[in-house]
C-alpha cells in the first residue's frame, strides 16, 4: 500500500468522529449540534480525547498494514516528487487540508475562537500527517519525503488562512474518483480490490479547487451554493516513475502513455444548505469534501474532451 492510503483513512476516520458534533442549527437553542457560544469544557476535552484516540488508532494501523512486508532501517530521506506525476503530492495536501478543516471545526464546536480554533486544528493536522514520515523514514522502500512535508505545510497554512477570510466557504479542496483499467495490471500497487483501489489508484483520483462563482463573476443572481472546479489528475499510470513490461506475476503489461489531465468543471457546494434538521445540516457540512459529478472538460496533450458527467 502507498502511504496516502492510511493517511487518507486517517482523514476520513476524523470524518466520522466529527459529523455527530459538528454543524450548525436555525434553531434559538442551543444543541449538541451547535457551536457553543463560550468555551465549553466537556466539549473541550471530548474533541481533545476524540484526537488522542484516532491518533495511535491510525499508527497501529500504519505498522500492521503498511509495512507488513518492509524491513527496519536506519532513518533515510527518499526524493519522491517526481512519482505518480504528482498526483500523490495534492493528495497529501487534501489530506492534511482536510484533517486541519475537520480538527479546527471540532475546537470551533467547543467555544474556541476561530482563530485559537484555526491554530490548533491547522496545527494538529500538520504535524499528525507529517508524523507518518517518522516511520516512512525509518522502513526500506519508503523513506522520509521533503516534498510530503512542503504539501502538508501548504495545506494546514491554507485552512488557517480560510478562517481568517469573511467567507471561508469561498473555495474548498475537494475529491473525486472512478474506476480505472490500469489496477488490474499491477494490484499490488494499485489495489487488488474496490476500497484499496478508491486509495491507491492515482489513475482515478482528481482533486479539485472549488470556487463560489459569484466571487469570480460579480453576479448577484449567481446563488452562493454553485461554484466553479479546476481539476487536477494524470492517466496511464502503472507504477511511481515508469511503467514496467511485466509485472510480479511475470505477466507480460501493455505500455500506456503517461499523461497530465486539467478539469474545467461546474460544482455545487453542499455545506450552503441549511436544513431544520441539525443533524443533516451537519451532513451537509462534513461531507462538502465530496465533488459533486457535473459536466466538465478535459484539457491534456490530446486535446479537449466534453464529459456530460463527471464523476
């Protein structure tokens, strides 16, 4: 497994941990759903212990599952930046992105100013996905990554920056994935089943940068919910750097062309809609990660591509 399969499971366990005291309410009342108007200490130490928890939860499941097959060694610096054609690099910006986002969320439940909020949140997220090279650097075929620590630096910097903005809903980092052709090829790398493959498969992963239109087009008739997404992955890919002719099983892989793909895509932003509901409101809210499949174009070396949905 690569390394943004924990980290992302990781993420996305903070996710779950979050959504049921998370959110916002219409109602007058206060609710468990609601953002405490002061500094609330049970709902302190209950974010804190939800961390202390999910934390060695995810390093246990780093030394079980990740380096079942990897051998110690002493501590080493491995340059990786140019693997998987980057795409492994922006999702290790989402991911911290999104475990700042979710962490600064969970302090802003307990009563915490945004801004002490922001500080920890970005702070836990930065140095909990960057923990990880702890132990990449100390495995053989891994190895401690600068460019994974740039990324997580520049995804906790931009949370802490969005909650410092007027409307931090303005522009969030988002997600999507389909199925690929190129898992089969090499499964020990790219997945042998569905769940590892949503992880591994950077062939059919596109992360995106989601912007309300109306910041961009003046309009006031644009609602806030639609926004417009700029997509990033790549295709072709079989292994980090080059694509091998066989692979472990000694089976011969057809050669495919490794390539860049941008998006030009419509998105609506999910977090906008309140409901009397608190606990779909919050649904709403944490599961804005999500891009949400409309048409888009494609741009790559072999030209524009028109898809009526994306997924």
């Amino acid at each position: 497994m690569n390394r943004a399969f924990l980290k992302n499971i990781f993420s996305i366990l903070f996710l779950g941990c979050s959504i049921s005291l998370s959110g916002s309410t219409t109602s007058d009342s206060l609710s468990i759903f609601s953002n405490a108007p002061y500094f609330t200490p049970w709902r302190f130490w209950t974010a804190t212990s939800v961390h202390a928890a999910a934390i060695p939860i995810s390093l246990k499941g780093l030394n079980t599952i990740k380096y079942a097959n990897s051998n110690v060694s002493d501590f080493y610096w491995r340059n990786d930046n140019a693997d998987w054609m980057q795409v492994d690099k922006v999702g290790q910006f989402w991911a911290t992105y999104r475990l700042s986002q979710i962490s600064s969320t969970f302090y802003n439940w307990t009563g915490l100013s945004k801004d002490k909020s922001a500080k920890l949140g970005t702070l836990i997220g930065f140095a909990t996905i960057s923990s990880f090279e702890l132990f990449d650097g100390r495995r053989t075929n891994w190895g401690a990554s600068v460019g994974d620590i740039a990324v997580n630096s520049l995804g906790a910097s931009l949370v802490f920056f969005q909650w410092t903005w007027d409307d931090p809903y303005a522009l969030n980092i988002k997600y999507s994935s389909s199925s690929s052709i190129y898992a089969k090829y090499n499964p020990g790398l790219l997945g042998s089943n569905r769940i590892e493959r949503l992880f591994n498969d950077y062939n059919s992963q596109t992360f995106w940068a989601s912007v309300r239109l109306n910041k961009l087009i003046p309009v006031k008739k644009i609602p806030n919910w639609l926004n417009v997404a700029f997509g990033y992955g790549a295709d072709g890919m079989i292994a980090e750097r080059l694509n091998p002719s066989i692979n472990a099983a000694g089976d011969y892989i057809p050669q495919f062309d490794r390539y860049r793909q941008y998006y030009l895509s419509l998105d609506i932003d999910i977090r906008r809609f309140q409901s009397k509901i608190p606990m779909v409101s919050a649904i709403f809210k944490n599961f804005g990660f999500i891009k949400i499949p409309a048409p888009t174009l494609e741009f790559s070396k072999y030209g524009v591509k028109f898809y009526p949905i994306f997924l």
